[in-house]
C-alpha cells in the first residue's frame, strides 16, 4: 500500500476492530472506495481482540498487519495494491 490514510484513535475502551470499523467507514465516506489493509504497531494486536484462528489477522474483511513504524493508537488504512505512480 504506498497510499492511505492516517487515523488515530486512542479510546482505552473500544476495541480494535470497532477502531478499524471506524477509521474504515470513514474512508468510504471521504475517498468512494472500501479499504482492505491496515497497518497497526504491533502492540495493538493481540490473539484475544481479531480472529486468531486465520493464519492472517483480519477484523471486518480488512487485513490487518503489523509494523513499528507506525506508532500505537494510530492506523494506517487504505486499499492494497494502490500506487502513486501510473504505467505508461
């Protein structure tokens, strides 16, 4: 994913996938396109708060993955495979 949006959320007591939820409906709302990836820091996973047992972490039909630079409360959301450039 090179682009997406940044959505920050740190409410202690709403879940990660309702966070998701939210950041994703909005994204509909403002760009007309459901998104399908979302980047996380990885603390803000854990087994017991997204369908542990696919072997890829998913919440709402969006995949969810971790890194560390993104940093905790914050997501990265957008549509997989987009791309800034456009082939000629």
């Amino acid at each position: 994913m090179n682009i997406g949006m940044l959505w920050f959320d740190n409410d202690p007591k709403v879940e990660i996938e309702v966070k998701i939820e939210r950041a994703s409906r909005y994204y509909r709302d403002k760009y007309g396109k459901s998104p399908n990836l979302c980047y996380v820091h990885p603390t803000m996973v854990t087994t017991k708060s997204v369908e542990a047992a696919q072997p890829e972490l998913r919440a709402g039909g969006i995949t969810i993955r971790t890194s560390r630079s993104v940093l905790p409360n914050h997501f990265w959301i957008g549509v997989n495979g987009t791309s800034t450039f456009s082939e000629s």
